[in-house]
C-alpha cells in the first residue's frame, strides 16, 4: 500500500497470511515469535530462522553490511 501525505510518499509494506496473521515489515530489524518459530522482520522482510540466536545472528550481520555500504 502506498500512501501520499502533504507531499510525502509513505509506503506501507504488510504482509496478511490465510490464518489471519498480519505482519508490518517496516521498521528496524527484530525477532518476532509466532507459533511456527521466530522470524527476522523489519526493513522490508520477514526471514524464518531457526532459533532466536540464529535471527540476531542474522540481524548483526545486515547492520554490519548496511554500516559497510553507507
């Protein structure tokens, strides 16, 4: 969905799912937890991990090469 405010283009990225689950993937990157395991979301993308240790391994190493291109 995008959006247009006084002059700004918001865009909104949401993913819905069959069983009801909406999920924003703006924002920095996070675990999120539902009940089929833990998930990387933020900046645009949803990464099934294995473990929680495994998704901040994940988000470490995006921060690293975002800090490497800037």
């Amino acid at each position: 969905m995008i959006i247009f405010m006084s002059n700004q283009l918001i865009q909104k990225t949401m993913l819905r799912f069959s069983d009801g689950i909406t999920i924003d993937t703006q924002g920095e990157l996070r675990i999120l937890t539902l009940t089929d395991g833990p998930y990387v979301v933020g900046e645009g993308v949803l990464i099934p991990v294995n473990t929680k240790d495994e998704g901040l391994r994940i988000i470490r190493e995006r921060k690293l090469k975002k800090l490497l291109h800037d």
